[in-house]
C-alpha cells in the first residue's frame, strides 16, 4: 500500500506565495506521472499541473507562468510552488502519483487566498 501526506497548505495574501509538498511512502514501486488537482468550494476537482518520471510538465492555462511543479525521484516527492496567488486559487489540493498501474491520492490540504 502506498501513502500520500500532503503538506504546506494554509492562509495567504493575494499576490503571495506557498510551496505545497507531497511525499510518498509504502511499498512503492517506479513512480510515473506526479500530479497535483484542486478543488474549490461547490466546484468540481480540476487538474493544476503534471510532471512525468522524465521531468516534461503541463499545466493548466489559470496557472501558466505562476505555479511551478517539481519532483525528487530519490525522496519520492513532488512539489508545487505557487507563486503571485488569487483568491480564485483557493481550494483543497491534492496530489496524485500513479504506481505500478494504480493511481494514489493524498488526502488534501487546503490552500485560501484572501486579504
């Protein structure tokens, strides 16, 4: 079983930043695409941003050019950095990896912009 914790959610300014993390842990085998999905209040999940094992990302357009995903292959970690936030940014963020044909989520970790 594979295990996702999240973390480096919380409450900032429009125009701010934040740096989420998503670690793996469990009987892990090769990681391939790492993601990361957010889901605003009365909305449904939508897809922020994916890295595969090779490094190439994408993006959704909301987000283009202001948040960054990473990955460490060694840690088993990916990462997301937020940069110039808007209130429209808020929402719960999840991550996802897919292992050996299965897919894994974390459990969330709430991200509110406001002033």
């Amino acid at each position: 079983q594979v295990q996702l914790v999240e973390s480096g959610g919380g409450l900032v300014q429009p125009g701010g930043s934040l740096r989420l993390s998503c670690a793996a842990s469990g009987r892990i085998f090769s990681i391939g695409v790492m993601g990361w999905y957010r889901q605003a209040p009365g909305k449904q999940r939508e897809l922020v941003t994916t890295i595969t094992s090779l490094g190439n990302t994408n993006y959704a357009d909301s987000v283009k050019g202001r948040f960054t995903i990473s990955r460490d292959n060694a840690k088993n970690t990916v990462y997301l950095q937020m940069n110039s936030l808007k209130p429209e940014d808020t929402g719960v963020y999840y991550c996802k990896m897919r292992s050996a044909g299965f897919d894994y989520w974390g459990q969330g970790t709430q991200v509110t912009v406001s002033s």
